[in-house]
C-alpha cells in the first residue's frame, strides 16, 4: 500500500487560503509518500495575496498555485484520489461530487484567515497561526503508519487527526 504516491485533495470554499496552504505542507511533509492538491466548491478565483506572503518567508515555491474548482478533480477522466479533506465548515456541509477512485474522507476544519480583520502584522499572524494548525494534521497524517492500517482503522485516525487543535498560546 506504501510503495506509490497517494492522492491527497484538500477541498474549501474559495480555495484562496487554508486549502492552498495545507496542499504546500502536504507536498513538503509527505514528499515521495502524497501529491497533494487543492480545489474550492465556489474559488475566489485567485490565491489571497497574505497566503502567498506567508508561504513565500516559509520558503515554499508558489508559482503555480492557482484558485480552482473541485470540478476539475471530479470528472471521470480524473485521477482517482486516494483521501479528500474538508478544511473549512461550509465546504464541509456541501454536497460534494463524487470523487474518482472512492478516497477517505475527513472534515480538518480550520478558521478562515481570510476572514480575519486586523492590521497587517495580526494578519499575518494569524494566517501563521491557521497554516501551523494545518501543518501539525499533516504532520501526523504523514507519520500513520499505513502499512498495519485496513481502510477502516485509516478512516478512524484521519478522523481524529481533524480534531487535533494548536496550543492556545500560538
């Protein structure tokens, strides 16, 4: 089960911010084990310029990253996914498509940056604060150790994984 790369989409709303920013630290922190991908029911359209800040001081490449649809994951010529994460609560309540390849799902909701009003320091804080939340799942999910998990126990732990929240003092 470990010896290919899984298919990872992390799926919100605008797909300009939290699901951006989990698609980068999935590619870092599951590099050789997931490509990861991201996509909006509704996208903004572009990526919000503090998310690309952000990734930017944390020496990610941004080129490239682009605001899409999930419709562009879920045609019948797609490649099949292998897990779909929610990361905001609206996206989450959303009748979703169905996804080529029947992936695990889970719901890692965060708060939306993209929403928070503050000057520009509390800004980038707390993008900071929501990218490092995301981070930590990710962490975690790319540690399970998939080799002595069935589907069922998987589905259970990724579950869980969204439930994990940042120290309050972050």
């Amino acid at each position: 089960m470990t010896n290919r790369e899984f298919n990872v989409l992390f799926l919100c709303t605008g797909n300009s911010a939290r699901s951006i920013m989990a698609e980068c630290a999935m590619n870092r922190w599951g590099k050789g084990k997931f490509k990861a991908s991201s996509a909006g029911s509704h996208p903004t359209g572009s990526v919000h310029p503090m998310t690309l800040q952000l990734l930017n001081e944390l020496n990610y490449e941004t080129r490239g990253l682009r605001s899409k649809s999930w419709d562009e994951f879920a045609r019948p010529d797609s490649t099949p996914l292998d897990f779909v994460f929610t990361v905001c609560d609206k996206v989450a309540g959303e009748m979703c498509p169905v996804w080529p390849g029947q992936p695990i799902t889970a719901h890692w909701g965060a708060a939306d940056p993209a929403a928070f009003v503050g000057s520009e320091e509390a800004k980038r804080r707390y993008f900071l604060r929501i990218y490092t939340e995301l981070e930590n799942r990710i962490k975690i999910f790319a540690s399970l150790p998939f080799d002595s998990l069935d589907r069922f126990a998987l589905e259970r732990r990724v579950r869980e994984i969204g439930t994990v929240k940042p120290p309050e003092d972050q």
